[in-house]
C-alpha cells in the first residue's frame, strides 16, 4: 500500500483520536480536571474526592481558590454567625467517646442535671445579652444505665431525658423568646415530631462513617449512639419531618482521609433526599488533659483547610459550612479562604462546653477579621436565612412555635435585622 493512502491515513487519525480522548480523560481526572468540573456545577464522585483529598501540597492553593469560588457563587461575600447560650442540659451519659470531656458518670463530682430554675436563668441572661439562640446539648440517653438519673427525671415529673428536654425547650422558648437548637443525640420519629413543636432546629454530628472507630481502643469503642447508620437514619426521619439539622465531620480521632470523604459523600446523599441538611461542621479534634485521647496528634491547620475545600467542592456552593473559630484561635481567619460561610454559635454569656478549655472569639474582632478578608460579618438565626426566606425546596421547616418569632427579628435577606445585632 501506497504511503498517504487513505486506508493508513484513516487508521492514524483514529489512533490519534483514541489517543487525545485518552488524554483529556487524564486530564480531567487530575487535580485541575476535578476542579475545573467542580466549578461547572458537575458532581463530584468519591474517587475525585480521594484524589482531592491526597493532593500534595501544591494542589492545596488551588483546591482553596475554587472553594472559595464556590463559596461566592452561592453566599456572595457575607459570613454569618449566630449569637447563642449554651444549654448543657444534663452531662451525664450512657457512652463516653474517647475524645469527650463533657460525658460524665454519676459518681462524677461535677456530673450535673440543670433544673429548670438553672435552664431559665442561663436563657434569661443570654436574653438580656441579645441572644437569639438557645442550643440545648445533653448527654445520649442517660437514664438507660444510670439508676440516680431515672430518680432525677421522676424528681421532675419525666421519664425520659428527651420528655424533660421538650418541657425545657418549651419553658425557655415561652419565657425568654429564645430559640432552641437541640442536640439530644439519636431520637426516634415521636421524639423528633414532639420537640419539632418547640425549636427553630436540631442537630446532630455525624463525626464519621467509619465503622474501624468502634472496635476495641477506637474513638467509639462501646459507643452504641455513634454508629453511623443509626445517625443517618435520625437525619433522614428528621428530613422526612421537615426539620432544618445541624451536622458535621469530626476530623483527627482516627479517620482516614478516604473516610472524610465518605462522611461527606453521606452527608451530600441525605441532603439530596428532603434538603433538610441546613449546615455541615467541620470540626476539628483538640486534646485535652482528661480525654483517653490525650495522648494522639491533633490535625494541623493546613489538615483543616484541605478538608474544609474538600467538604466545600463536594456540597457545592449553597450549602452552609462551618469551622469552630475557637479551635484554631491564632489561624481561624484563614478558613475563609478555603470555602467556609459562617463560623456557628458565639456567646457573649456562656461557654463552649464541649471545649470549655476554649474561650469564644471576640464578636469585634472576629467582624475585623472578616473585613480585612473582604467579607461582612452577618448574624443569623440557628435556622438559617434560605430555610427562613423558604426558598424553592426549603419550605414548610417553620414550626408554628416559633414562626412569628423569626418573622419579627429576620429581614428580607432571612438574617437577623440589623438593628437586632449586638456587638
């Protein structure tokens, strides 16, 4: 055959074919690929997620900048934040995390149930204070194991941790305004139905899906309430009831990077089903002297910040990150530029006690922090601005019990007005 001949010629140019599909299939499978698909508005799967999340450090700068694209796309320049009190209902517990200091037995010294004289007087304070929020956060379940709880419980009149936590949202919700955020732990539909009628939101982390973390010197060793499907499965009735949920990632207490994907993956999934994913923590692990945990390594900011971007490319650019300010209190400011949007509950009254150890950023300060980077520091309700503004596929997660509340105190935008902010 003839050189040039069609035949050969015909051949060349599918192998050249074959060849350039080859490479671009390359290409958009690499670090730039993914993002540049992310940014299109494409899905993102668990493999992109995998090679996301391994990308050396040169690929860091660049997953940022696309979150952070995102980011705007979805929220403009505005990040907000809800000015809160903290509730710790009771701190006692059926299950003790390897990395929980707040869970504690009954022979305990500082094992404590607030009576509804202590709840009322922590809400009014926040009231006095501005506060719009009242997150309620207990211990899962106590009374299941523990005989001096059951005694407290019939002391006021319950049976259940859950029954007297409804009865307290109730009380705070009638007498100081204040709306709770509850954080119960798993429930099932009746107990999520009944407090729905009392709070503006729930909430529960996800933590992980890691199964590993249950066995024997794992995070969650003999803890019954962390198994991932029974969490989902709350989040999921949860949606099904129309209530807007608070959850998240815990990072550093044994995960893989491939599992924070995973957790995120899930999360996005649920999200899909009835959109009641109203806000995803990232959230990292701290040391602390009292913890079986003490003795592991902590995630680095730069950890952080490459799974911030992550959980940013993966929900996509209308869902609500957050990342705790007062556990990275000297680089904070940096997660704005890996995707987050708000930076969860600060309290003028009370403190975190989850990190007890771990004071609250100064709301002046941390607005400054937001204007150096370009953005405006905003206050919302715990229910967030697109659940309150009932956006296309966000309606109906009002309760009547605190609908005219939120009308009141929220503007057009679904964020606290203006001249309802503290500083």
């Amino acid at each position: 055959m003839a050189e040039g001949s069609p035949k050969e010629t015909g051949e060349v140019q599918v192998t050249a074919n074959i060849a350039g599909v080859e490479l671009d299939a390359r290409a958009a499978s690499g670090v730039a690929g993914i993002l540049d698909r992310a940014l299109v508005g494409e899905r993102l799967t668990p493999d992109d997620g995998y090679r996301l999340i391994d990308a050396d450090a040169t690929d860091l700068a660049s997953m940022m900048a696309a979150a952070s694209e995102l980011r705007d796309r979805g929220h403009g320049r505005v990040v907000t934040y809800s000015r809160k009190v903290f509730i710790p209902l009771t701190n006692l517990c059926r299950q003790k995390c390897g990395y929980c200091t707040f869970a504690r037995g009954p022979r305990d010294p500082i094992a404590h149930t607030m009576t509804p004289d202590d709840v009322l007087a922590v809400a009014r304070a926040g009231a006095r204070q501005g506060c719009k929020e009242a997150l309620f956060s207990l211990g899962e379940r106590p009374e299941e194991i523990y005989e001096d709880v059951r005694a407290d419980l019939a002391r006021f009149g319950h049976t259940t941790t859950s029954s007297y936590l409804r009865e307290m949202a109730e009380l705070v919700l009638r007498e100081t305004g204040l709306q709770p955020h509850i954080n119960q732990g798993l429930m099932e539909r009746d107990e999520i139905v009944s407090l729905r009628e009392v709070s503006a939101s729930m909430g529960m982390m996800l933590e992980t899906v890691s199964l590993r973390l249950h066995e024997k010197g794992g995070a969650h060793w003999n803890c019954p309430g962390k198994v991932p499907e029974e969490r989902l499965r709350t989040m999921r009735i949860a949606g099904e009831e129309k209530v807007a949920w608070t959850t998240g990632i815990l990072i550093g207490i044994g995960e893989t990077r491939e599992e924070r994907v995973d957790s995120l993956i899930a999360i996005r999934d649920l999200h899909d089903e009835h959109r009641q994913i109203q806000e995803v923590i990232v959230q990292n692990f701290r040391v602390k002297e009292d913890i079986a945990m003490r003795h592991r390594d902590e995630p680095s900011v730069f950890e952080m910040l490459r799974t911030i971007a992550m959980a940013r490319l993966i929900l996509g650019p209308r869902m609500n990150i957050q990342a705790p300010p007062n556990l990275t209190p000297d680089a904070h400011g940096m997660y704005l530029l890996a995707g987050i949007n708000d930076w969860g509950g600060i309290s003028p009254v009370t403190k975190d006690h989850i990190n007890p150890e771990r004071p609250w950023p100064n709301l002046l300060e941390l607005k400054e922090t937001c204007a150096d980077a370009g953005f405006e520091l905003r206050e919302r309700l715990g229910l967030y601005p697109e659940y309150v503004r009932e956006d296309p596929g966000y309606e109906g997660f009002i309760s009547d019990g605190v609908r005219a509340r939120i009308e009141r105190l929220t503007d057009t935008e679904g964020l606290v007005k203006r001249e309802e902010q503290r500083w």
